[in-house]
C-alpha cells in the first residue's frame, strides 16, 4: 500500500509494475518525476501557473536556514519527537509545507538512532519539492496542497507543520486515532526587530490555542533567542514573513544597511494528539 490517494477521485493510488507510474482503479496515472517526486497538483486545483514560493524566495530561505540561524528550533523539534513517541516504533511521518526539506531532513537525522522513520513530505511548490527529494531520495515528496491532501485515511502516525497553513479536517482525516500533531507557531516577540521596521507600534504576536479541535495537548515549548544574521540573511528573514509585501524598497534598504541587527526569533512549539473518537 502506497499511502497514496488519487487527487482527482479520491481512490486509492498504486504503483505500476515499472515503478515510475501510479495509477488509481479509474484510470487516473501520475508519473515519477525524474528528481524522485510525485505531482498529484492537478492543473484544476492550480490557482497560478507555478504556485507556492519562487525560486528566488526558495533560494533565500536555503541560505537562511543553511545558515543555521533557526537549529535550536529544528533540535526542539527532534527532542520533541524522541520525548513522546514509542522507541524502535517504525512511524509514518508527514511534513507539511515541507519546503525544501530542512525540516524534516533534521528530525530524520535527530532520530534515527532510536526511531525510524517512513518520511513523507508534501509542499505546492515544485521546485521545492524537487529539491528536497534529491536531498533526500530514501524520503517520499509530493507536491499537493494542504487543502487536499493526497493521502489515504488514518495513513500517518506524526505530522509536522512548521509555519504552514493546514486544514483542520485534512490533518484529522490521514492521522491515525490517537497519532500526533507537531505544530510551530510564532510566539509572542517573533522577529520584533524585523518588525520595528515596518510598523510605527509593534504588538506581540497573538498566541494561537494550544491545540486544534478534536486533539489534546500532550507537551508545549517555547524556544526564545536572538540570531544576528548578516545583511543577505535579514533580507532572506523579511521575504519568509506573512508582512514581507509591506516592507517597500525604502524599509529594505533600511534593514540591510543596519550595521549590526540582533532579531529575536520567537517560537512556539505544540504538540498534541488526535482524540480517538467514541
């Protein structure tokens, strides 16, 4: 069983003899891409042409987050992992707007000393998508939307969302009963600095509630510090953000000529578990 569910009909999706081709039993085929993923993002379901990311802002965030500026954060998560799931317990894992991969490459690679992993990760970008499975081939990348996630019912046992936008009845559909959700959400002076720069006040950053309806919060964290990233960096921070669009040439100018900025990165880590319905 490929875990896999048919975008355009909901069915199951199986792999052909060849390996290079699945196929649902009403004729609907997807083909393997070359670099190793799957497009299950129908053309129907597109709203732009290249939806998601750029590769320009794909390539700023590699820098970023090669750069190591959030590791701390990455390490939580990993920590996270190992603290609340069943050692030696292969899982099936889902990385949510995976991106490029950095995510889950890190949990991979925190964990496998004690837990393997079935790694799976899904982003609307396709270029994106196409980095991550070269960097990491024994993984499974697709590119499909959040919004229909293509995978079968109560597929996966942990599921990570980093910063991405999800839907609520998807994430409960493929997780198991009682499997794990693992969110991070900005926390309360998340890039205050960066901010300064485009608001005339800055407020705190409204907490989101500790866990979704229809789950129970197992463990929270909160990781808190300052990365001093150099001009290129802050630059590659400001297009990762949801107010990037506000900040005019002006204001970039502004950030990248700081002689020296200290940021605070502020997180929020959640983990919760699907309630088993009665």
């Amino acid at each position: 069983m490929t875990g896999y569910q048919c975008p355009l009909c909901a069915t199951a999706l199986n792999v052909q003899p060849l390996g290079k081709q699945y196929a649902c039993q009403q004729g609907h085929h997807f083909d393997l891409a070359k670099a190793g993923y799957l497009n299950l993002l129908p053309v129907q379901h597109k709203h732009t042409l290249e939806p998601g990311d750029s590769k320009p802002m794909l390539l700023a965030r590699r820098e970023f987050l090669e750069a190591g500026h959030y590791a701390q954060m990455a390490t939580a998560l990993t920590m996270m992992i190992i603290n609340h799931s069943p050692k030696q317990q292969a899982l099936k894992f889902l990385d949510v707007g995976c991106g490029e991969g950095y995510y889950s490459r890190s949990v991979a690679s925190g964990v496998a000393d004690q837990i393997p992993l079935a790694l799976h990760g899904i982003d609307i970008a396709k270029f994106a998508v196409a980095a991550a499975a070269k960097k990491q081939p024994d993984a499974h990348f697709v590119v499909a939307s959040s919004n229909r996630l293509p995978y079968v019912n109560q597929y996966f046992d942990l599921l990570l969302r980093v910063f991405a936008p999800s839907n609520a009845h998807e994430v409960k559909r493929v997780l198991k009963p009682s499997g794990l959700l693992l969110m991070v959400t900005p926390g309360p002076r998340h890039l205050w600095q960066l901010k300064a720069f485009i608001y005339p006040e800055v407020s705190e950053h409204a907490l989101e509630p500790a866990a979704p309806d229809g789950f129970d919060c197992v463990a929270t964290e909160r990781i808190h510090y300052e990365i001093n990233p150099n001009r290129t960096h802050r630059i590659a921070l400001l297009q990762m953000t949801p107010f990037a669009w506000q900040a005019n040439p002006d204001v970039q100018q502004a950030i990248a000529a700081s002689e020296a900025l200290a940021i605070e990165v502020d997180f929020c880590i959640t983990l919760a578990r699907r309630k088993t319905e009665t």
